[in-house]
C-alpha cells in the first residue's frame, strides 16, 4: 500500500518537476526569439549591411627558405608557414603585411580622390601633417564636453632594438601620443601627452622601461582624465600598472605612481567606464594565465580590494571590453609576444564574471587571416556613433622589426545572430550573440 501512495505521489512530483522546466525553457525560448528578431532586425538596417561585407584575400606562399634564428624563436603551438612569413623581415612577401608608404599611405593629406575616408587596414595612417601616426596599443575618449575623439596610445617612433640577447624587441619610452578627431578618420596630433624621463634611472616612466597600452577615462565627480597604463621594467618583470591625471584630454598628464594592483603581476590591460560610472581596470596576471577585474574607487586613482579572476588558465591578453544591451563583451589574444594569434570574443552578463567563450570573431580574409587577427592584435572596441550593436574593432599590427612602423587595423564589428558554439553556463541559452570581426581591405563609416 505504502509503496502505491509513494508511487503516486512520485509520479506527481516528476511531472510537477518537468512541467516547471519546460515552462522554464520556454520562457528562455521566447527571451531568445525576441532577442533574435530584434537582432534580425537590426542586421536588416542598410548600414549595418554595408559593414558586414566581407573581403576573402589570396595570400600565395613564396618558396620555403632558411628563416633568420629570431623569426623560428617565436612561441607557437604550431608554427603557420605564413606567420613565419610575417615575421620575417627578409620574406618576399613583406609588402603584403606591411604596405610601403609611397603606394599605401592614407589620411587626410593625401590626394584620396573619391576614397577619402576609407579605411585601409594595414597601410600607413598619415595625420593632419602627414606624418604617420604613432599611437600603438591605443584607446579612444569620446570627450562629450567637446564633443571630440582623443586618441591615446605608445608613441613609438625611435629605433627598434634588443635589450639582451634574449629580450623582446623594444623601442625607449618616448611617451603617450594623443590625437584628436570628430570623425574617427581624420587625426590631429595633439603631442606626446605623458613623457619619458630622461635622467632619473629609478623612475617608472625613465626611457630604458616599458610604457605599454595607455587608456583614459574621464572622471565626471572629480573632472579629471585619468589615464592607466601597462608600466614594466625592459624584462617585463616590474609587471605593474600607472596612474596619470590631467585637467584636459590633451594633457599635460601628471605621471601620479605605480603598483602591483591587489598585489599581483599586471602585464597586457585595459580599463573600462560602466554606463553608472564606475569604472574597472581588467589585466592579465598571474603569469598571463588568468585575467583579474575588479572596480576602481570613486576618483579612478586606484584599485579597490575588490578583485575577480576570469578566463582561469585561458592565457588571454590585450583586453578590449564593450558593452551592448546590457551585456559584456570582451575580445582577447593569446600570449605570443608580438606574434599574431587567434582572437577570443567571450561574453558575461556581469563584467565580473563568469565569462562565456564564444570563440573566433574574425570572418573572412582567409583562414590564416582568422586565425591571425588578420596578423594583428586587439587594443580597444569604439561603439559606433548613431548604429546600436555596431563597433569598430581596433588591432595592432605590430612589426617587431621596425615597431614604430606597426599598422593600425582598424574594422567593422556586430554584435548579431546566434554564437557559434554551445556555452558553459546558462545551461545553452545565452542571452548574447555573436561577436563578428569582418575583414575589409578597405571600408569607410556610413
Ligand atoms: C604582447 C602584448 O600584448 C604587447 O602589448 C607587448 O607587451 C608585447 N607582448 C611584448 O612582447
């Protein structure tokens, strides 16, 4: 008898349990399909059309050949015949990566003809002046009070050279360039906003260390911009972040300090300012293996205790955070010093975590483009005015033999259409999509 009632009520609780599921799921199913048409919708607008053509690009292999010891030193879980190419200065191939500047300059003072204003990623980009512009491992201030775009990044343009026998390619800290512009393509050099030190050998910004990947953010309670910074020693071993302040987006910055933030190593980082206004520095740490992200206090100075890891043991670097309905959005590299490797998109409903991979953003080109980030690496993502859900991604392409002559590759990104590969958590039904990196040898805003 007993066992008859237990049945029962059994039976009554599993068919209780699934109707509650389903229910459950198909709610999430209709979250998903409005979420999807608004995404149709939106992929529909011409604009965005426009943006996500995409370009295939025939790359021919020259003959195999000895390689210079520095090209084959490289680390690389397999080494791709064309990467080995592009890090070859000697390669017939060179042009290819690294356009010279009589035939693949652009910018506004050069005669563009009807292409003004296009984008050519890779080629030179000329300022107002026409000098090429050195703002590598960048971020972008849209400064609303002046309604401008500054430009921050490493100004490179000194000799390439070898610390020691087995150290990374380095150019002396020269300082941080800025730029100015209201139309993301048109930029004016507004000098070198931060300097080196010149004499003192035990301050952080002395010329024989490493200035890397400046971002600014501008404080609204304090009306400060407050720049953050990658600040290391010529071996990478400091592994530190610095604070700068200025009154004014085109500087002078005060160069405040430097730590270990929460008092772990930061090498590869970036801050990000929320819609509320509190903002989050994001750095690789623990020997690149993990990246940590936690707030900043009130005035932007300074880290709070607050710290998350992310991505454990994912080895990601070169941060870039962007933000659309409410979800995060992060694109990553792999480690492999200046070498190009394949970029990550991952997704998080709170930006502390956790973070959903979503994979490779990058279509098009071909499949050596992809998995190279189109030889380049990611910096920043700028929302694009006026066309929610459409970014531009910002990459280096970093030339280790000559860095100043690095190439900025600059391209249309969506956020649109289902992600490509089942998701850790939310038990499969996320609610973001894909994250696409579209290759363009040349594209121009709408
Ligand atoms: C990769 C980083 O992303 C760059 O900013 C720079 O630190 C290089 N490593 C140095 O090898």
């Amino acid at each position: 008898m007993l066992t008859i009632v237990w049945t029962v009520v059994g039976f009554f609780l599993v068919a209780h349990l699934i109707s509650l599921y389903s229910r459950k799921d198909n709610n999430i199913h209709q979250q998903v399909s409005s979420d999807q048409l608004q995404v149709v919708h939106h992929l529909a607008h011409p604009i965005v059309r426009e943006l996500i053509r995409v370009e295939e690009e025939v790359l021919r292999m020259p003959p195999p050949r000895k390689r210079s010891p520095r090209t084959s030193k490289r680390r690389s879980r397999k080494p791709i015949p064309l990467v080995e190419e592009f890090l070859d200065d000697k390669s017939p191939i060179r042009h290819l990566f690294f356009p010279g500047i009589k035939t693949a300059a652009f910018g506004p003072t050069k005669d563009m003809g009807n292409e003004t204003s296009y984008y050519f990623p890779g080629k030179i980009w000329m300022d107002t002046q026409g000098n090429p512009i050195q703002a590598h491992g960048g971020g972008i201030l849209l400064d609303v009070k002046s309604n401008t775009y500054y430009w921050y990044g490493e100004y490179k343009d000194g000799p390439t050279y070898h610390a020691h026998k087995k150290g990374p390619a380095r150019v002396d800290i020269i300082g941080v360039g800025c730029y100015s512009s209201k139309d993301l393509w048109t930029w004016k050099n507004e000098g070198i906003v931060l300097g080196a030190e010149e004499t003192n050998k035990t301050h952080d910004l002395h010329k024989s260390n490493v200035l890397e990947r400046p971002k600014v953010i501008y404080n609204e309670k304090t009306e400060k911009y407050v720049m953050w910074m990658h600040i290391d020693d010529a071996n990478y071993t400091k592994a530190s972040v610095g604070v700068a302040i200025s009154n004014s987006p085109t500087g002078p910055f005060e160069y405040l300090y430097s730590k270990r933030p929460h008092g772990f190593d930061s090498r590869d980082m970036t801050v990000f300012k929320d819609d509320d206004g509190v903002a989050y520095l994001i750095y690789s740490s623990e020997v690149n293996s993990v990246l940590h992200i936690g707030p900043l206090t009130e005035d932007y100075l300074d880290v709070t205790p607050v710290m998350k890891r992310v991505m454990v043991g994912q080895h990601r670097e070169a941060p870039a955070i962007f933000k659309h309905q409410n979800i995060y959005y992060m694109v990553t590299s792999w480690c492999t010093g200046w070498a190009p490797n394949e970029a990550l998109a991952h997704a998080a409903e709170s930006i502390m975590g956790p973070w959903e991979k979503l994979g490779n953003p990058c279509i098009g080109g071909n499949k050596v483009f992809r998995l190279t980030t189109f030889f380049a690496q990611s910096t920043y993502v700028i929302p694009l005015p006026g066309v929610p859900g459409a970014f531009i991604f910002m990459a280096d392409r970093w030339n280790p033999a000559d860095l100043r002559d690095s190439r900025y590759v600059w391209l249309p990104l969506v956020i649109g259409g289902p992600a490509d590969q089942p998701l850790e958590f939310n038990f499969g039904f996320p609610s973001w999509s894909r994250v696409s990196i579209y290759w363009h040898s040349k594209w121009r805003l709408p």
